[in-house]
C-alpha cells in the first residue's frame, strides 16, 4: 500500500476517535460541574482539562477567562483548534475523500453525512441547549464509523491501519481522561471515597465511569463500591474493558504485527514492551510510583509509538 494512501486511513480513524473522546472528557466535566461545589473547583476542573490536552496557551489567546461555556466553545466547534471536535470531523471527512477508493462505500457515505449533519447541528444551537445530547450524538457517530468499517471493509492492510489508528488514540484519550481527575490527587494504594464529601466523590467516579461507558462493567467486575483504585485497574490494567489502556495496546500490537516491514521491528518491539509492562503490572505498583508520574510517562511513549509509525509506514510527520 503506498504511504499517502496508509496516512489517510490512519489519520481518518484518528480524527474520528479523538473526536469520541474529547466528546466524552467534556461530557464528564459538564456532569461533575452539576455536582454542589464552589466556583473555584469548578474552574479547576476546566483547567486541568485544558492542561492534559496540552491547549492551556492556545485557549488563553482565544479566551479571557476560564468558563464550562468557553471551553466548550474551544473544545467543541472553534475551527482554530485543531482538536476541536469540529476539526477532527473535518479531518476524518477529508482524510477519508482522499482515499475514497480504498473504503467501501458504507464507510464513505457515514464519514460524509457525520460532517454534514454536524454543521446542522452546530447551527441548531443544541450545544448551548443540551451539551450531553451533543456529546452523545458525536459518540453514536463515531460508533456507527466504526461498526460500518467492520461490517464492510475487508480485512486487509487498510482495515490494518485504520484500526491502528483508532487504538493508539484510544490509548492517548484513556490516559487523558483519567489524568484529569488523577493529577493532581496524593494518590496513594489505599485511597478510596474518604474524602470530606464521599457522595460528592462516589458521583466524581461515577461520571468517569460513564464516560467511557464502563458504568455497567465496573459494577459486574468489582460488585461494590466505587473507588478510585479499582477505577484505575479497569481502565488501565483489564484486558476485557474494550477502552482500557491494555486492550488498547493489545489491538496496536496486533495490527502492527500484520502491517509490518523491513523497518518496523523497533517499532514492534516498543509496542509490545510497552503492553508487556501493562501485562504482567499491578495496581499497587503503578500507585505507589504515582499515577500522574506513569500516565505521562505512557503518553509519551505513545506520542514516540504514533511518531515511529508515522516514520516507518506513513508520510513522516516532519514533512
């Protein structure tokens, strides 16, 4: 396959994922912002996820001050971000009409009408309405991309680096999303809900849980209370939760290992340590080193992961 073709796929699958989950990390701030607490922590909130996003200057020079109305603004539809939801629908769209030949026409049509009908609904006004109606639409969206891909596509090495795409973005936002809420917490192996207010706290994890549609599952897997230490297994460490950071890696070092070259093997072998360490870790090993410390470390290594892909397979990204 050649490299431009393999880069649009890529980065159609990654537009569309990413899309997905800045919808669900703002949908968990506008649920959290519901919760009774002070102006101060609210602001907070939006800050810290300002902060993981790494778009804490870019927003400063757009806005003056920190709001939920703002940064659902930037986050959502300002065209200057380039992770925008808007952006990142526009980025799938045109990613995916460059190569139109190598998807199959369901693939198309659905990546097509998901642009169109977002500029309608921008312009209805049900983001200032009802964010979460938005957010879960932007979800059922991305849902319907990617089953239509499975359903349709044959499994050969465009199918191979679109599902590469899809989950070594899935494993950056997985990561993101719990070092919002983690990072700045003095986390230890024992933390649990005893904080000042734990009905306050019982519904900070329970949002978390529900952003990454992993409610129903905590309560099959843990059958008890919610705490933040089991929250953190999940998403990280369980290889059956389809969003978690293992499962992730899993799909990464699959798809790489069925696309790979003559310049690959590096790649491979990060990849496939990086899973090993998420394989055989504990929970209380990745607390005690601090969960703020090895989320940045993983999204590092996965920033070099995608870098690496880009230069062994796709058009490089210096160029």
């Amino acid at each position: 396959m050649l490299s431009r073709t393999a880069d649009h796929l890529f980065w159609m699958a990654r537009y569309i994922e990413r899309a997905e989950n800045t919808a669900r990390m703002l949908d968990v701030n506008v649920q959290t912002a519901l919760l009774p607490q002070d102006a101060e922590n609210a602001e907070q909130g939006w800050r810290a996820m300002l902060s993981i996003c790494e778009l804490t200057e870019a927003f400063a020079k757009r806005h003056d001050d920190v709001s939920a109305e703002a940064v659902i603004d930037f986050m959502v539809k300002d065209p200057t971000n380039p992770s925008s939801i808007y952006c990142c629908l526009q980025g799938a769209r045109e990613n995916a009409r460059a190569v139109r030949g190598a998807l199959t026409t369901e693939v198309w049509e659905t990546n097509n009408t998901t642009w169109l009908e977002l500029k309608k609904v921008l312009a209805d006004g049900t983001v200032e309405r009802d964010p979460s109606e938005f957010f879960e639409w932007v979800k059922f969206r991305s849902h319907l991309s990617r089953g239509v891909t499975i359903g349709t596509m044959l499994k050969d090495d465009a199918f191979r680096f679109i599902r590469l795409g899809t989950f070594l973005e899935r494993a950056d936002n997985t990561a993101r999303l719990l070092d919002v809420k983690f990072h700045s917490m003095p986390f230890s192996p024992l933390a649990n809900l005893s904080t000042a207010d734990p009905h306050a706290d019982y519904y900070h994890w329970a949002a978390i849980l529900r952003s990454v549609s992993a409610f129903e599952t905590y309560r099959k897997v843990y059958r008890d209370v919610i705490t933040p230490d089991r929250v953190a297994e999940l998403l990280i460490l369980r290889d059956d939760m389809p969003r978690s950071l293992l499962a992730s890696l899993n799909e990464v070092c699959i798809n790489l290992e069925m696309i790979s070259n003559d310049y690959s093997a590096n790649t491979e072998r990060r990849a496939g340590k990086l899973r090993a360490e998420l394989l055989y870790s504990q929970i209380d090993d990745i607390l005690q080193m601090g969960l703020h410390a090895y989320l940045t470390n993983f999204l590092e290594r996965v920033n070099d992961l995608g870098n690496r892909i880009s230069k062994d397979f796709l058009v490089p990204l210096e160029a």
